[in-house]
C-alpha cells in the first residue's frame, strides 16, 4: 500500500476508524480497522482482525513511519488509547466532525464491495481472500486519490499560467 501513497505534509492527520464483516457466517466477524490521511484521502495503513488491542497494534506498525508522527483522531475505543501515543492521538465523539472522512469512507467501502454490504448474499469463504479483495479496493482507491491530486496540481499550474498571460 505505501507505494500508492502521496507523500506526507507536515500538517497532516490521521483519521481511524473500524468496520465489521462476517467471512463465512454471519457469526464469524472480521473487522477492518483503517488509517486514512484528511488532507490526500488516501488509507494509508489498514488491519483485518478481530476488535481487539492486538489488531490495533498491527494497524499501527503498518502506518507508515512519515505518517505515525502525525495527528490522529478515533472514536472513543478502548484499544485505540491502549497503542496510540496519547501526545498524537485524540478519542473523539462523532459530533465533532475530526472523524468525517473515515466514517464516509467506510460507508463507500460498504456500498463498493458487496461482501461487506450488512444484509448481502455475498461473503468471503475464507479471510485470506477477504482480505486480499480489500487490499485490492484500497491500492486502487489510493491510486485514484493520487490521479486526482495530480489533475489538480497540473490545473493549479494552467489556471496560474492563465492568469500571468491575462495580466501582461
């Protein structure tokens, strides 16, 4: 995942947040615990387990180390402030709005991949390939993301041409 990754800004932040799944049966739960940048929208870093601290700290040592010197922000989970340095990291509740982006794009995650719909038929048989699928989704996501950001510098540089012509 880190080769689809736009490099970090000093003033960047971490959201995390967590999303279930099922692989096999509905009493099987596999959750998905993801880092995403505010600033690129990109997930830099994600982790597939159970609920549990030891998940977290494996979501952890996948950040990036640019990005761990971040600011980060979560909901009020437990493990969260069991892994995460307390001096970067902020619980916070979802009326403050630090968590937005994370939130919206586990319900985008959701609406893309059917096995990870609430009431589907789809599922995966077994956690290998749920979680290949979702590293699939994330490394195309973040390409895209780092496609758009591109577009826009080379925008930015045209419309400032643009400008300097128009002003001569």
């Amino acid at each position: 995942i880190s080769d689809s990754l736009l490099p970090c800004q000093p003033n960047d932040s971490l959201q995390l947040d967590e999303l279930w799944s099922f692989v096999w049966a509905r009493e099987c739960w596999v959750w998905i615990w993801l880092a995403l940048c505010s600033r690129t929208r990109q997930i830099v870093a994600y982790a597939t387990g159970d609920r549990s601290a030891r998940t977290v700290f494996k979501l952890y040592q996948r950040i990036p180390p640019s990005y761990r010197q971040c600011m980060s922000f979560s909901d009020e989970w437990d493990a969260y402030r069991l892994i995460f340095d307390p001096n970067q990291h902020t619980q916070v509740g979802k009326g403050t709005g630090l968590t937005n982006y994370v939130e919206r794009h586990n319900g985008v995650m959701r609406q893309r991949i059917g096995r990870l719909a609430r009431k589907t038929l789809r599922y995966s048989r077994c956690e290998e390939m749920h979680d290949a699928v979702i590293k699939l989704w994330i490394i195309e996501h973040n390409l895209m993301c780092k496609k758009q950001a591109s577009l826009k510098y080379f925008q930015d540089r045209i419309i400032f041409k643009i400008r300097l012509i128009i002003s001569d």
